[in-house]
C-alpha cells in the first residue's frame, strides 16, 4: 500500500465524527467536491472500500472503522513525534550522557537532579571515572559533556568554571603534625602517604607538589582507587594523603580528620564542565552546560576554611 498520506487519514476520523460528508467538509475547510475526491484517492490507495454511500452521505463501513480507529493511533504519534522533537530541539528533551570524574561525585549527582528536575522529558545517563577515563569517553563521543578538575590536553575541549577546588593533606587527629602550623614540604620526608590509582587527577596533583622531597608508599597490599578508600586508610593511621577539600568535609568537621597547615596548600584548582571543541552539542548537552556554569557552584560542598597559597601552575 503506497500514498496513504496524513490528511486521508485524517479525514478518516472527522467524517467518523462528523456523520455527513458536508459536516466533515466544513470541519475540514473544504468543499464537498473535494473531499469526496480526497475519499476516492483514500480508497484506491488501500485497495477497498472504506465508506457506505448512502441518500444521507457517507458513512464508515466495518473496514473504515477499523481504518480509522488505527488512523487516529497513527494521528496521535505524529503529535507524539512532533512533540519530542520540539523538546529535543529546545533542550527539554532527548537523550544525553554527563561523564563526571570519580571526585566529583560529592556534587555531580546533585547539580544533574537538579537540571533533571527542570528538564523532567530528558534522559540522562551519567557515568564516573578517573580522569584518563573521563577524558576517553569525552574523547570518544561517548559522553557529550564531562565535569572535571582538569581538562585533557591531546584532543580540543571547551571548558566553563563551575567553582574552586581546593586540595588538602589529611591526616589522624593523633598524627604528629596535627595542629602545627606552617609545616615545611621538608617536615614531610619520611611520611607514609596514601596514593591514588595512576590515571586520576589527585594523583598528577600530588606528585606535582611533592616534587623532589623523598617520600615513602605505605605498603597497604591494596590500590586505592577511590577518595573513600584513602579517607579510611588515613583514618586507621595508615599515612597521610593529599585530596580534594570537597571529600573530606564531614570528616574534618566531626573530629575523625585534619587537615594539616602545610605550606603551599591547599592548592587550589578549577572544577570545569567540559565539551570537544570540535563537534556540535546537542540541544540537550548546550542546556546542561549552560545550567552548570550559571548553578552548578551552589552545588559544590563547602569545606573548612584553610589557609590559602599562591596555586602553581597546571601540571602538563
């Protein structure tokens, strides 16, 4: 069956309503003439009968009825289709995927239900990693947009700031330098420090700061892949660690950590939306951007005051 068009079946529905040829005409802005030509296209197109000629005018017979009842389903998903893509086109709907680095979980989930929230027709998928896989999915075109402290360097990104985000080095409350002020990068030689995995963020940051001062692994037997493994490790008194401020400010607030006076810190970066630079957003993805440079600050956690220091520059 080919040249059914949505006006034929259209007409379908409002002659059904309308019970006469002339009331569906009038319904339809036409002249008689031309929806009885309209009716005979119909019914050459789908190859029978659809209507009962009768003194007063047309009718559905039992095949027009069932025509009908399947054109209104069909007139009902065009609407359906013509409002999706309107939501796609403005933003409120249609599909997106928000990459967030592993850190960023202490605020991410937060700033996304609330876009959620304004963008109810939306589906959304979020997904957490390191930084270099972050920085893969953004690269792939798996995720459009990606929240992160710092940008890759080996493909073209676009970066908006969301907020400051200060690193701290933690400790037990019972460690030797708890509570001493000023300490020297040199005090800390010899310390046990807690490493995250190769690959995030924190880990570049704290090899870039820490720098030539000689410095030992605890042998924890285990990879600390994540700022919740490190905050227990610290916690037990198995070292000492360098993290970001937003992970840690329950912990420093009831007394289980503290953050240690050490000269040069915190350091304090960026947190970025980030999108390629070479490829098209999505109505979706521009709206998500947009809602998180201008809100996504109220989001981030709010850590105890540190003294701060002059940040270095970005590690390459």
């Amino acid at each position: 069956m080919r040249g059914v068009s949505l006006d034929q079946l259209r007409t379908l529905r409002v002659i059904g309503e309308a019970g006469s040829l002339v009331a569906a005409a009038a319904a339809l802005h036409m002249t008689p003439a031309a929806l009885t030509a309209r009716v005979k296209g119909l019914e050459e197109a789908v190859g029978m009968p659809l209507f009962i000629r009768a003194p007063g005018g047309l009718r559905l017979n039992a095949s027009g009825e069932i025509a009908r009842a399947h054109a209104i389903e069909v007139e009902r998903a065009m609407l359906d289709f013509a409002e999706a893509m309107n939501d796609v086109r403005t933003g409120k709907g249609g599909r997106l995927c928000v990459g967030a680095v592993s850190t960023a979980k202490y605020f991410a989930p937060r700033l996304i239900a609330a876009f959620i929230g304004s963008h109810p027709k939306l589906e959304l998928r979020f997904l957490i990693g390191n930084r270099d896989e972050t920085a893969a999915l953004l690269k792939s075109g798996d995720v459009e947009i990606a929240l992160a402290g710092r940008p890759p360097t080996d493909f073209p990104v676009e970066k908006a700031a969301i907020g400051p985000h200060p690193y701290v080095m933690i400790a037990p409350p019972s460690h030797r330098l708890a509570g001493v002020p000023h300490i020297k990068r040199s005090e800390l030689a010899g310390e046990a420090f807690l490493f995250r995995e190769a690959g995030s963020g924190t880990r570049s940051l704290f090899e870039y700061f820490i720098g030539d001062t000689e410095i030992r692994q605890a042998q924890l037997g285990i990879e600390l892949g994540s700022n919740e493994t490190i905050k227990q490790a610290v916690m037990a008194g198995l070292g000492i660690a360098l993290i970001s401020a937003h992970t840690i400010a329950a912990e420093i607030a009831d007394g289980r950590l503290v953050a240690l006076d050490v000269d040069g810190l915190p350091i304090v970066r960026q947190w970025y939306v980030l999108h390629r630079t070479d490829r098209i957003l999505t109505p979706a993805a521009r709206a998500f951007r947009e809602f998180a440079k201008l809100r996504g600050g109220a989001f981030l956690p709010h850590p105890p005051s540190f003294r701060t220091a002059e940040p270095p520059p970005q590690p390459s």
